[in-house]
C-alpha cells in the first residue's frame, strides 16, 4: 500500500524558515518523481516543486525559485522541501504528490500525503 | 502560460447526474486528469488520462474530453460526492507544466 506522510509544518515568522518533510513506502521511491503541492486557505491548488526520479533534476514555481530547496533522502524514501524567506502568501496546506504517467508526457498525480500546514504570520 | 477554466460551483440534487466542465484552448489534444477533495481532506484521484478510473474508483465517475472542453460526469450522485473537483492538465511547451483548474464545487441538494 503507497504511503506518503508528510510533517514539518508550523507557525513561523515572515522571513522564517521550515523542513517539510514526506516519509514515502510501499513503492520503489527511486523511479517516481515526487512533488509538492499547496493550498492556500480556501484557494486552489498550486504546484510547488518537483524533483526527478534520478534525484538530479529539480523543478520550481516561480512563486518560490530562489527560497525553497527541494531534495531527498533515499535511505529514508524520504522527500523534502526547505522553505526559506516565507512571506504571508506562502501560508497553506503543503501536499506530498507523486507523479505518474502511461505515455511518458501526461503525467498526473496518483498518490497524495495528508498535508502538514505551514502559517507564516507575525 | 496554459490556462484551464472550471465553474466555481454545481448544484445537483440526489439520484442526479453531475457534469463538472473544464475549459482550455484545444484542451481535446491532450489529456485531462480529475481530482477529488472532501473538506479537510487531501485531493484524490478520480480520473485519468480523459476517462480512466484508478482502483476504487467507482463507475459512476466518467469522463470525456474533445474540443475545448472536457467534462467529468458523476451519475447517481450521492450526498458523499459533495466535494471540491479539480481539472489538471500537462503543458509540454513548459518546463514543467502542472497546471490546475481553479476548482468547482460539487454541492448535491
């Protein structure tokens, strides 16, 4: 049964910083890309990051590029996000996704974590 | 960038069939994926690639896609259907191009 579990999330201060953290199992973590997702409070969601099955390609929203670092652990099948300089609209429900796709170009997302929820106010 | 258009809300009583659309320029050419998500909790897949249903999934979720427009169709709808419905599309002309719908809620009467 795939898993995803994410934690790390909290109250922090504007310009703070955080580690989200998903813990992964029930699949071969090493030959999925695995993502991050937000939802701001009662908004959409919104693509964050992505990091490639090989471990060495790493995407970002521009909302976020140049502040949050995406990596992982593969003796933990663990993915993380490094959060830094948050701002007020970086405040949401992050989700742990991972990526699929039958054809190699449309990809989606099968598998979702419960979310960790990251407040940044002062 | 790639934009897809969803209606805000759906209103449709018990025993109803719910078509929830998504708008995108000749979205048809490409493949339309559906997500789930009850209040406080985490999306769930409910179709992809147009009109495939996960596991689990029941067969009262369908979904169609041509044109500009592709629909997910919810038969028999039951008051546990109630729930926010996202689109999400694949845009190749991008890095990495996730894009979602804005979202459309599902209120069964």
């Amino acid at each position: 049964e795939v898993q995803l579990l994410e934690s790390g999330g909290g109250l922090v201060q504007p310009g703070g910083s955080l580690r989200l953290s998903c813990a992964t199992s029930g699949f071969t973590f090493t030959s999925f890309t695995m993502s991050w997702v937000r939802q701001s409070p009662g908004k959409g969601l919104e693509w964050v990051s992505s990091l490639s099955a090989a471990g060495t390609t790493t995407y970002y929203a521009d909302s976020v590029k140049g502040r949050f670092t995406i990596s992982r652990d593969t003796s933990k099948n663990t993915v993380y996000l490094q959060v830094n300089s948050l701002r007020a609209e970086d405040t949401g429900v992050y989700y742990c996704a991972k990526r699929l796709s039958r054809d190699g170009y449309n990809y989606y997302f099968d598998y979702w974590g419960q979310g960790t929820l990251v407040t940044v106010s002062s | 960038s790639y934009v897809l258009t969803q209606p805000p809300s759906v209103s449709v009583a018990p025993g109803q069939t719910a078509r929830i659309t998504c708008g995108g320029n000749n979205i048809g050419s490409t493949s339309v994926h559906w997500y789930q998500q009850k209040p406080g909790q985490a999306p769930v897949l409910v179709v992809y690639d147009d009109s495939d249903r996960p596991s689990g999934i029941p067969e009262r979720f369908s979904g169609s896609n041509s044109g500009n427009t592709a629909t997910l169709t919810i038969s028999r709808v039951e008051a546990g259907d109630e729930a926010d419905y996202y689109c999400q599309v694949w845009d190749n002309n991008r890095d990495h191009g996730v894009v979602f719908g804005g979202g459309t809620r599902l209120t069964v009467l």
